[in-house]
C-alpha cells in the first residue's frame, strides 16, 4: 500500500532516508510552481472526478474523488521488488538485478531517465490550452487525467534521479522543469515533444500515436537490469494503458460522428462534410498520417550504436525481452533495416544488436495497425467508402536512415519539389487546422452534452453515468 500520510506519498519508505526526504522536498515546491505556470490553463479551482493510486498491486489500485488538481497526491510508486530477478541480456545476463547504478553506466543511465523524464512535463505542456475548447465534460475529465499522471511520471524519474544520482541528478530534475516545449532557446529534448497540440483530434492522435511510444519504451525500460528502473516504469505502464484507451476511443468516436452524419445527410461528396459541423474523414487521415510519421521519429536511428550500447550493458532491453526466444546476447543474429539509395528504398540485413531501434519501432507499427483496423471498423460498418491507410515508414521522417529524403505515402522516393507539391494532400494544411479549430471554438460543458462533431462514449467513467458532473468548476 501507499503511504499518503507523508507530505510525499509513496511506497519506498522515504522517510527512513532523510537526506533524500529533504531534497525532494525542496524540489516539491519547484514542481508546483511550474504546474502553476504550465499545467491546464485556468485549472486550479476546479474540482476533477479523478483517480488516484492507493495501490501498486494489479487489483483495485484505483480510487475515484473530487480533488483539486494542486492537491492531486502526485508521489513515488514502485512495483514490488522481486529479490530473484536478475539481468535478462546483454553480457550481464545471469547476475542478480543491480539495485544500485553500477558506476560505468552511471552517466549512460542519467542520459535515458532524463530523456525519458523529459517527455512528461512536455506533454503536460502541449495540452495545457485545451480545456478550453473540450467537447465535453467526460473529455475534460479525461485530459486532466492524463495531465495529472504526466504529472507522477516526472516524480518517478526525478525520484530516480535524486535517490541514484547525487548532485548531477538533482542538478538535473531542475532542468527538467525549466526546458519548455517549443521554446526556440530551451526546448524539450525530443522532437515530437515540441510539436503544437493545438485541438482535440491532435491530442486524441497524440494519445494514440505518441503515449504508445511511450507504452513500448516503457517496456523496454521495465526489462532494464537497473531495477528500481524497471520497477518504477512497470507502475507507469499502468497509467499508460488508459492515456491510450483515451487517444484510440476519441478518433472512434470523431469518426462514428463523420459517418453518421455523412449518412444522416446523404452525402455523396466528401467536400460537403466540413458544411456538416464534423471533421471528413480525409482530414482525419492527414492528421493520422503526421502523429504516426513524427511518433515514429521517437525511436532513434535505425542503426544505432547507442541502442546497442544500452542493451549490451543491460540498461534498455527489447519489448517483451523475457518472452523472446533466443539468446538475448544477439551477438550473431540480423535484423532488416531500409536505405535509400540511389532514389530507391532497398532493405539490407545488419547486425540486430544496432538494429534495436527499428526493432522496437516494428514492433510498435503492428500495435498501430490493429488500432487503425479498429477505426476502420467503424467506417465499414457505417457503409461508407473510405480506407485510413498508414503512411510508408519512409514518410515525413527526421530521424535515421529515411532524415533528408522526400518519401510519398506509398514509399516512393520523390525529388523535394514533387513531395512539396502534394505536401498538404498528406498532412494538415494551415487550412485544415484552421477548420478543425473553427469547430472547436468553445468549451461544452453542460451536463451529458457532447460537441456536434465527436460521438458520445460507449460508457461513463467508473460506472458514471455520461451526465455525471465530471468536473465541478466553482
Ligand atoms: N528527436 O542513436 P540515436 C513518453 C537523438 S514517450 C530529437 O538515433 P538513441 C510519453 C538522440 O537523443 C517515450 N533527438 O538514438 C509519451 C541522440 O542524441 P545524443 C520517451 C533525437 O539514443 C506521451 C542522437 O539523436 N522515452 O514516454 O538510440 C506523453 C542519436 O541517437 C530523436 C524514451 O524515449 C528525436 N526524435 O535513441 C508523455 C526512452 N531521436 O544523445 C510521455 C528513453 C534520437 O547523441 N530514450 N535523437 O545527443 C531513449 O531510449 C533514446 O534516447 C531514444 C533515442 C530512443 C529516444
């Protein structure tokens, strides 16, 4: 169980560690200061339905009230520790889980956790204008959720970083609240993180696309032979699981609204839908097509000695590490990973141990895949005649062997001038979003009342009714 009579709940029996107690009591009230400036704007009076965590066992961790988001209980939760666990790959394998940094990793380490640290202000950051135009108040409910549990998830890297890595740790959970997303002098570290988050079918593809990135290097990151890593990011991924629910059923139910009122009104046209008050479907693909291009970016170089490096020492494993069989050295096995050359995308076979990158990454897109099939579900069942496709992974990509070469939809290697042309058939054009925001000009807040242009939700949220009164806002 959690401690919550402490000033900062947990299950790590800080207060037997003063010294740590003391410091991350000093950095609790940075921590406010910054969720007063960057958390959801216009916030703090409102009272949110939220849940929050009285557990870290798999059954009932949950617990549903009215808090103040200020006052949400944000702590540090690991999942119990198994005392037979060792390293599972890389040349380590076979000794018993490191509980402390082993020093020749020590800086390699910090490196992840911050990057991984990183993400989650950000994207607190990114979302922080949308209460202003939610489409309901079951969807307000659910973002202050989601900025509430990006919240915990900086506490659980910067736990990580004061109790394992002295000064320079401390030095770095500062930064951590003081780089900004998008910030042209100080941004966030990786590059989707300082995309805008500008409207609701973003934020929807963002917790899709992007907070699945986030579930597959959290998997990786729980294989870790460090193992208060490991066990801290198993408690994260619990969390995880329900940003995502959040991503995948708020495009569903934008297109179930598209479909049926594309079927209400006989349109034959897809031009006549924006007319309608909801988003046409080719609009939501082009938003598809740049939230799956720039997540994929997340994953690094194809080939990188880094990702070799972090698993041959034990720090990063793969996805499912433990459920793979081989030898879990991979100091024999290949990988296939694509190149362009000479204006063609050709596949080559290179050592697996670099290609972790790409394997994660392929290991994402088949999760990605099911999703979409899902979205098409509700297309198909509606009787009208559309495909959502996923772009090639060549396409639109900064990072990695793809960086720097013009990519169509298809996979066709394009001369920059011809991609240029068709850029704004692929992704949101200025004129896209400006539609998209049109429709999105004011918040709907009134009980069980949804915005014309998403359907409501199959349910409520803990057995709630949908005109439950998610949010009081004082
Ligand atoms: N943008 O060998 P390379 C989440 C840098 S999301 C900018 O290719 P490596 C969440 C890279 O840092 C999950 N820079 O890459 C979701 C390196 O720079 P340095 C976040 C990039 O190191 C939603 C250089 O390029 N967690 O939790 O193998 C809401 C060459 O590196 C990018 C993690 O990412 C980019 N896209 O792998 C809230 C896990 N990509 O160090 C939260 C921790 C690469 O040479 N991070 N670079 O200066 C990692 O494991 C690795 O850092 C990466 C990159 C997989 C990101």
């Amino acid at each position: 169980m959690i401690n919550y009579t402490e000033k900062i709940p947990n299950n790590v029996d800080l207060g037997r560690d003063r010294v740590l107690q003391r410091a991350l009591e000093h950095w609790q009230p940075a921590y406010m200061g910054w969720w007063y400036d960057m958390g959801p704007n216009e916030s703090h009076n409102y009272e949110v339905y939220l849940r929050t965590a009285i557990s870290v066992e798999p059954d009932g961790w949950a617990q549903f009230g009215y808090v103040k988001m200020p006052e949400y209980r944000w702590g540090i939760f690991l999942q119990p520790r198994d005392e037979k666990r060792e390293v599972n790959f890389g040349i380590h394998k076979g000794q018993a889980a490191w509980q402390d940094v082993p020093g020749e990793y020590r800086s390699t380490l910090r490196r992840v956790i911050v990057t991984q640290g990183d993400t989650e202000p950000a994207s607190v950051e990114q979302q922080r204008m949308l209460g202003a135009s939610c489409p309901s108040m079951y969807d307000l409910r659910n973002i202050f959720q989601v900025n509430v549990e990006e919240g915990r998830h900086l506490w659980a890297m910067v736990y990580l970083l004061h109790r394992y890595f002295g000064r320079d740790g401390r030095e770095e959970a500062e930064s951590l609240l003081a780089r900004r997303s998008g910030d042209a002098d100080n941004p966030r570290i990786l590059g989707a993180f300082n995309e805008a988050t500008p409207d609701w079918l973003a934020f929807y593809m963002f917790t899709f696309f992007t907070d699945r990135d986030g579930k597959f290097q959290l998997c990786a990151l729980a294989e870790s032979g460090f193992d208060p890593l490991a066990r801290t990011c198993r408690f994260m991924l619990t969390e995880e699981a329900h940003h995502m629910f959040i991503g995948e059923t708020g495009v569903s139910r934008i297109i179930q609204r598209t479909c049926e009122v594309m079927k209400e009104n006989k349109v034959e046209d897809r031009s006549d839908v924006p007319a309608l008050g909801v988003i046409d479907l080719p609009t939501i693909q082009r938003y598809l097509n740049f939230h799956y291009s720039v997540t994929l970016d997340l994953y690094g170089s194809d080939v990188s000695s880094n990702a070799a490096n972090y698993y041959t020492n034990g720090l990063k494993g793969r996805f499912e590490e433990t459920k793979i069989n081989d030898d879990h050295v991979l100091s024999e096995a290949l990988y296939p990973v694509s190149e362009v050359i000479g204006g063609k995308i050709v596949q080559k076979q290179v050592p697996a141990l670099t290609a972790l990158n790409e394997r994660l990454r392929d290991d994402y897109i088949r999760e990605i895949e099911s999703g979409i099939s899902r979205w098409q579900r509700v297309i198909d069942k509606a009787g009208i005649p559309f495909r959502l496709t996923l772009p090639h992974k060549g396409f639109h990509r900064a990072i990695g062997n793809f960086a720097g070469h013009s990519v169509s939809l298809e996979g066709e290697v394009l001369s920059e001038e011809a991609w240029k042309k068709q850029e704004y058939r692929w992704l949101p054009s200025p004129r896209d979003q400006a539609f998209v925001q049109s429709l999105m000009s004011g918040r709907v807040v009134e009980l069980g009342k949804f915005a014309n242009w998403i359907a409501p939700p199959a349910r409520g949220i803990n057995n709630q009714p949908l005109n439950f009164e998610y949010v009081r806002f004082n």
